[in-house]
C-alpha cells in the first residue's frame, strides 16, 4: 500500500475503513483464546517528544502493553487510536523485544522504561494515555457515530424509503384485485342468472314442442282415420250403386 494510502486512511478514521471493509468484523465474538494478530513493529517514523527528569518506575506496573485484541475489530480500532507516536507507544515499541527475553512482566516494563527514559518520562507515558489515546479514542467514537448515522441516511433511509413504495404498490394492488375480483364476480352473477334463465326458457320450450308434437300426431290419427273411414265409406256407396242401379 502507498503512503499516500496510508494517510487516507488514517485520516478517514476507523469508521470508515469499518463502513467499507470491515463490516464481516462486527459478527466475530470476542474470543479471550484467539491467536492475537502479529503486532507492528516499532516505527523508526515516529517523532520523538520533548526529554523530561526520569521519574519514580514503581507506578508504571499497573499499566497494560500495547496487544492486539482478540477482536479484529478492536484491533484495527487500537491501531487507529496509536497511530501517532507518543511516550506510551515508545514505552510499548520497547516492551515488545524484551518479551521473549524476559519473561516477568515488571522486570520487562522496568528494562523497556530504561530503555525510553532518556526522552520520556513516567508521567509522560501516563499523561499521553490519558490526554492523547483516550482523546483519540473518543475522537474515533464521534467520527464512527457521524459515518454511522451517513450510511444510515445513504444506505438505510433509502432502503425504507423503497420498502414502503413497495409496501404501498402491494397494497394498492390488494385493493385492485378486490375491486376486480368483485366485479367479476358481478359479471359470473348476471350470467349465471342470464343462463338460469334461459334454461327455464329451454325447458319451457321443449315441454311446448313436446306437447304441440303430441296434439300434432293425434290429430294426424284423428285424420287418418276418419280417411279410411270416408274411402271406406264411398267403397260401400259404390258397391250399393252398382248392384242397385246396374241394368
């Protein structure tokens, strides 16, 4: 990564190299048994800060070194807030070779005071603490905050601002679909009752057709009849003429 890189990115503070590249970090646990991330080494760029009379060691052994917390995320957060060199990141850059070589840990901070102690002091370790990477540290909560609440705007509010577009559409379709599904239940009713009713007609009919068929052939047997008893009649008129009347 270039310097300029670098730069940016410590300029643009945790949150937002949390909002961009970070965001998995926030679903890790955090795991006292986790393997610590390797630490930085000491940076020979750091400025050195004004000498000050050394001071009394003893009240040094209740201050914590400089780890990598078993979070990534609050790694990165630790490494943010200790990016500008200060008497308390000397103290640390000094503590860090000495702890494979000198395993107890007050006999490590006295070696690693020794070792600063020309150009810090103790209170200046305790001050840049208090004054410096505490600030820093409530510094990044103010910038992470104001990040925060622009990705809720950017990212969030439009999101809500669709879903209820969406959830508006949803219902006014509702309501189209039960405006169609009454009016065509509407139209089903009036032909269903057009087809009611010109069922009634079509038995109307036939039982008509039928009964006009049935009038129809016994008027046509009726006829039938009374022609073969008219033929038969002029058959016997016929028959009494001739006998009759013959010479």
């Amino acid at each position: 990564m270039a310097a300029g890189d670098t730069d940016k990115e410590k300029e643009a503070g945790f949150g937002a190299r949390f909002m961009t590249g970070l965001k998995d970090l926030i679903l890790e646990e955090e795991t006292p048994n986790q393997a610590k991330p390797e630490e930085k080494a000491p940076d020979a760029s750091r400025s050195k800060t004004r000498a000050q009379p050394p001071a009394d060691f003893s009240g040094l052994t209740t201050s914590q070194p400089i780890t990598a917390s078993s979070s990534p995320m609050t790694a990165h957060l630790l490494e943010q807030v200790l990016s500008r060199a200060t008497a308390y990141t000397a103290l640390n850059d000094a503590i860090k070779p000495l702890e494979e070589i000198i395993p107890d840990e007050m006999t490590r901070y006295r070696a690693a005071f020794a070792v600063i102690k020309k150009n810090h002091s103790l209170d200046q370790v305790i001050q840049s603490i208090d004054m410096q990477h505490m600030q820093a540290v409530d510094d990044e909560v103010a910038r992470f905050a104001a990040q925060a609440k622009q990705k809720e705007v950017t990212d969030i509010n439009a999101r809500v601002t669709e879903a209820q577009t969406l959830k508006d559409n949803v219902d006014a379709a509702g309501v189209q679909i039960t405006k169609l599904r009454e009016e065509t239940e509407n139209r089903i009713r009036v032909v269903e009752d057009a087809v009611q009713r010109d069922r009634a007609r079509l038995d109307e009919i036939e039982r008509e057709l039928l009964e006009k068929r049935q009038a129809i052939a016994l008027v046509e047997t009726q006829f039938n009849s009374a022609v073969a008893s008219v033929k038969d009649t002029l058959t016997q008129n016929k028959a009494k003429i001739v006998r009759y009347l013959a010479p």
